[in-house]
C-alpha cells in the first residue's frame, strides 16, 4: 500500500475501508475516477470483519421499503461479484443460501407470510413451507415448526476474506488503498471541502470526500462539521458453533431475530443479539445465553461441541435507513452509512454515491433518508 503524499491529487477520498468504503472505492475507480481510500486499521477491521457476512434481504424487522432496498443491493452483488473475485484473486468461501424464515404459532405466521409477500413483491424467490417439509429439508429443526416462508435469495460469504478480495479488486480497478492512515478533519474553504487532513499533520487534497466511516460517524461529523446526526454505534454479538463431523445445515434458519447458518468451512453461525452498549462493545454471557437457548429452541438437533463469541459494534440509524447523500451545509462532502445490514445493502449504498457523483444522479434514497433531514444549523 502506497502512502498518500501531500501533493498527491485525489478526486475523490473515501475514508474508511469497510464493505461500504471499500465497494464504493471499487465502483468509483471502475467508472474511472481518481480515488484514494483512507482506513485507520486495515481493510474490513471495523463492523465489517465480524460481521455474519450475509447477505439477506429481511434480516430484521424489515417493511416492504426495505426489503426491496435489499433486493435491489443484491442485484447489485450477484452482478459485481464475479468480477471482485477475479481480480480479488481469494476465495472468501461465497455459497447461495436458503433461509426458513420459522413459526411456530400463529402470530409468527402472521409474520412471516406478510415476509413472503414482500419478498415476492421485490422479485426475490420464495415459497411458504409445512413444518413437515422444512424437517424433511432440515431433520435437526424442531417439531414446534408450524411453517415458514423459504427464501432462497441470499448469499453468505466469510467476511473477512472478503475484504481482502475487495480492496484487492478496488486496487486492481485503480483505486490507491492506504491503510494504517487516520483521517483527522476536513479541509473546508469558503463551504467547500479542499481536503482531508491526516493524522501527521499532512493534507491530501481533493474535491470530494466520502464518508464511509460506520459507527465513528456521529463523533466525527459533530466534532469536524458540528453536525448533529442520527446515527449511533450499536453493539451486535454472533457466536461460532462448532458442530464437530455431522453434516453443515441443509438450510438456514430465522427465528425470534436470530439467524442460523452454516458457514463453508463447517462452522455454523448464530447471531445476532443487539444492545445499545457503543464503543465499549465486548461479549457477554448473558447474550450467549440468549443466542443459545433460541438455537436450542428451534434447532434442539444441532448440539454444538464449541462455542466462540464475537461481538463488535456497527452503526444504527433510525428506522434502520442508510444515512446517504450530500453532507448538510458544506459542499464536496458526501456520507454512506449504512445501518446494521450494511453487508448486504453495502453494493446498493456504493452505486448510489457512485451515480452521484460521477454522472449528478440522486437515488430516491437520498430524499428518504433521515440525512434529508439532518439541520445544517
Ligand atoms: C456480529 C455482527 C454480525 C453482523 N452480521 C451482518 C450480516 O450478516 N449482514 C449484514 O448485512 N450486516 C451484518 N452486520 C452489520 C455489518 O457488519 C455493518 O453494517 C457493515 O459492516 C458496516 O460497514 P461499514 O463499511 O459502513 O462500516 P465498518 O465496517 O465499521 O467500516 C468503517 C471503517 O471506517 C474506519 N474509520 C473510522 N474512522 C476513521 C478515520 N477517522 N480515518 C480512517 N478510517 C476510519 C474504521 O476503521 C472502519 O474500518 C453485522 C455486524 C456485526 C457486528
């Protein structure tokens, strides 16, 4: 990785090297624009890195909006991959993936069959399942399964891996990627932002800057622009079960806001819990116990032989909408923070602030997002 020298001219700097500054990096450089990304750690060492790596429209408590946001980030995925594997030149252990969106009574199915239709609705493919048939698929789930919405339009991946192929292909694409280099402000001239000063004093000049700085964004837009945003970080805690020889998962699941999933490399994956602990985020017991008893309660055959867990925080926003769009009140500075599915929504987030600002289009996004709302003071 290149240092970035003062003279240098950047047009665009994106600060921050996780999934979202990464693959706006990559889409940037691959529409031919001068771009440098600055990540104070290493490329995927926030949210990113811990993250499940999946990426599932309706991984939360999602209305149709979102669900077709999701679906409409997926596109996106299933058409950049190919390349970022090529040039990322890393296998980050990518599978298709089929989730059984669990009931087992009837106000949960309720739930999950409004699920089916607006999967549905945003084009992605699913079907309603018997509990009979979904143990046929998977025999370790629970007899208490009434039925379930099946959806099979996911993808999951190791992330951290990922990563690694991603900053490769930005790289590859043209992108300069630096990591080990804090940004500490923004050089601002007459509302106009000319820069973004280092860590050693140093600026790297530029016309615009991106923001893709996840759960430090709050702090960072209050402390360099006094903005006030309503974004937070949030913790989210996953555990690694390790199954020892039986088989990986047939298929995921989701129940009671837990996912379930097999990884490629025979781990499987149960998370996430989330509580409002910021930056002082760690694993706890207590969200362990919660994690495992809902295992038990829908998988009662998985039976794991070891158990690691992992926590991290990620940024929340309200409502769960991306913070994307022009920063208030100064221009050439732009943000894109997702929130906690930013994996997923990451290819969807890149192509936005990508259209922006190579050809000045605006995704109706931008006028949804409670930065559309955010008061410059
Ligand atoms: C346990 C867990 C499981 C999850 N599972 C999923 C999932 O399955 N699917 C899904 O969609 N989402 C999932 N998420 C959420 C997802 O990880 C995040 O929403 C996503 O990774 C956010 O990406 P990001 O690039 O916005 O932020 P980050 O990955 O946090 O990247 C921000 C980067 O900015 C850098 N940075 C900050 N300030 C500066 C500065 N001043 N100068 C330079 N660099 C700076 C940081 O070092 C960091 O690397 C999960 C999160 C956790 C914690």
């Amino acid at each position: 990785m290149a240092v970035p020298q003062s003279n240098i001219q950047s047009t665009v700097v994106v600060v921050g090297g996780g999934v979202v500054g990464c693959f706006t990096a990559y889409r940037l450089a691959s529409m031919g624009a001068a771009v440098t990304l600055l990540e104070m750690g290493g490329p995927g060492s926030g949210a990113t890195g811990n993250s499940a790596g999946n990426v599932q429209p309706a991984s939360g408590d999602d209305d149709a909006y979102r669900i077709a946001l999701g679906a409409e980030s997926l596109a996106l995925w299933r058409k950049h991959l190919p390349q970022i594997k090529e040039w990322g030149g890393v296998d980050y252990q990518e599978q298709d993936v089929r989730y059984l969106y669990a009931a087992t009574n009837d106000p949960e199915e309720i739930d999950v069959r409004r699920i089916l239709d607006d999967l549905r609705s945003a084009g992605l493919k699913a079907e309603w399942v018997d509990g009979e048939t979904a143990r046929e698929i998977e025999p370790r789930l629970s007899p208490s399964i009434t039925g379930g919405t099946l959806h099979q339009d996911c993808i999951q991946m190791e992330p951290k891996l990922f990563m690694t192929a991603l900053s490769r292909a930005a790289s590859a694409a043209g992108a300069n990627v630096v990591g080990g280099t804090q940004v500490v402000g923004l050089d601002i001239a007459a509302g106009q932002a000319k820069g973004v000063i280092l860590q050693d004093g140093t600026t790297l000049e530029c016309s615009s800057v991106i923001l893709a700085t996840g759960a430090w964004t709050s702090k960072l837009m209050s402390d360099w622009l006094g903005l006030e945003l309503p974004v937070e970080p949030y913790g989210l805690q996953k555990l690694h079960l390790n199954l020892g020889t039986p088989p990986p998962l047939h298929c995921a699941v989701r129940w009671d806001g837990v996912n379930i999933v097999s990884r490629k490399d025979g781990l499987v994956h149960a998370g996430s819990s989330f509580d409002p602990a910021g930056f002082d985020t760690k694993p706890s017991l207590q969200a362990q116990e919660w994690l495992l008893e809902r295992v038990a309660a829908i998988m009662p055959g998985l039976e794991p032989s070891g158990v690691e867990n992992i926590a991290a925080f990620a940024a929340s926003t309200p409502d769960r909408i991306p913070l994307v769009g022009p920063a208030p009140g100064v221009d050439g500075v732009f943000l894109n923070v997702p929130s906690t599915d930013g994996f997923l929504m990451s290819a969807a987030l890149a192509e936005m602030t990508t259209q922006l600002l190579m050809n000045g289009e605006r995704h109706p996004l931008m006028d949804r997002s409670p930065l559309a709302r955010v008061d410059a003071g």
